[in-house]
C-alpha cells in the first residue's frame, strides 16, 4: 500500500505532495526518531528532508525508502500519441 501511495503521489508531479506522503510513510513505520537509527541520519535533518520546502539528496532519499522496506523505480513516461 505504501509503495501505491507513494507513486501516486509522485505521479502528480509535485514534489512537496510526494514529501508529505513520506513523512506518512515513515510515521507508520515509527516515526523519525526509528528512522534516524536505521539510516543513521541525524534527526533534524530528516525532518527537514522531508518538510514541504525538502530537498533531499538522492542518497538520503534512497535511504529513507530503503528504511521503509521500498525502492526507487525509473520508467518511462507515457506519451499521449499512438
């Protein structure tokens, strides 16, 4: 379910709506503070990583979705012409 959501919320193209549905995400998995000891971030910068004005660099957000059981796919945007 975790995994939908999150692509859904990227799929809109909006990167602060993608933040908030992490920030989601990781509370159901218990909260900041258990992220911060599996991915060995300090606590203040995950919660700056994911606010609304986040920025994330690749390898922090990689850490995170990985902390959460989840990954990172690439594919193909679908054109609108056949």
């Amino acid at each position: 379910m975790a995994a939908e959501y999150l692509s859904t919320a990227i799929a809109g193209g909006s990167i602060e709506e993608f933040l908030t549905a992490l920030r989601y995400v990781t509370a159901a998995h218990g909260g900041i503070g258990v992220l911060a000891e599996i991915t060995q971030l300090n606590r203040q910068s995950l919660y700056k990583m994911l606010s609304d004005q986040g920025n994330p660099t690749l390898v922090n957000l990689m850490a995170v979705l990985k902390s959460v059981r989840l990954t990172l796919t690439v594919k193909p945007i679908e054109s609108d012409a056949a």
